[in-house]
C-alpha cells in the first residue's frame, strides 16, 4: 500500500514537472524543471530497490544522483559563459583581447 502511494506521489511530481519543463517561460525554469525530473527518478528508482529488496538499487540511485549534480552544472556554465571550454567559456572573444593582440578592428 505505502510503495503505491510513493509511486503515486512520484509520478504526480512527474508530471508537474515535465508540464513546467514545456511550458517554463525561460530556459532557468526548463532547466530546474529537468533536474526535478531526474530528482523524481532517482525517488524512483531507490522506493522501487527497497521495496524489492535489492540495494544494489540505492548504489545505482546515488550514481544517477551525482551525475543529474554533473549535469545540471554543465548545463548552468553552458547558459552563463556561453562554452565548456578552458577559455573561460566565452562564445565570441572580447573586442579587447582582439586589439590588445594587434587584430580585429
């Protein structure tokens, strides 16, 4: 009775949470939107382990915990600079940069 009132209550969170990942006015919401997701699935994935009795479940939950953590991070420094790289991140370089270099206009 309890696991299908947590997996009731997952899946309900489920759905809220993909709603607001089509329908968030901005790509922060679309973003926090797809990390309750994954949060939403590793709530699954450890109710469905416990309940069976394999916790060897809980070790796969905890690793899909930390690289929903990994990612959602990547995504942030993606949306703020722009890159992944080691330059900082920056899409397009500064005008400065180009004149200090002796190129650009």
């Amino acid at each position: 009775m309890m696991f299908a009132a947590g997996l009731a209550a997952c899946a309900v969170a489920l759905v809220l949470a993909l709603i607001r990942a089509m329908r968030g006015p901005t790509p922060f919401d679309r973003l926090l939107a797809v990390n309750a997701i994954g949060t939403t699935v590793i709530l699954g994935i450890a109710l469905h382990g416990y309940v069976l009795g394999r916790p060897e479940f809980l070790d796969i939950s905890i690793l899909y915990a930390v690289i929903n953590f990994i990612g959602t991070f990547a995504v942030l420094k993606l949306f703020t600079t722009g890159g992944l790289g080691d330059r900082g991140g920056r899409a397009k370089p500064d005008l400065d940069d180009q004149v200090n270099r002796g190129g650009g206009a």
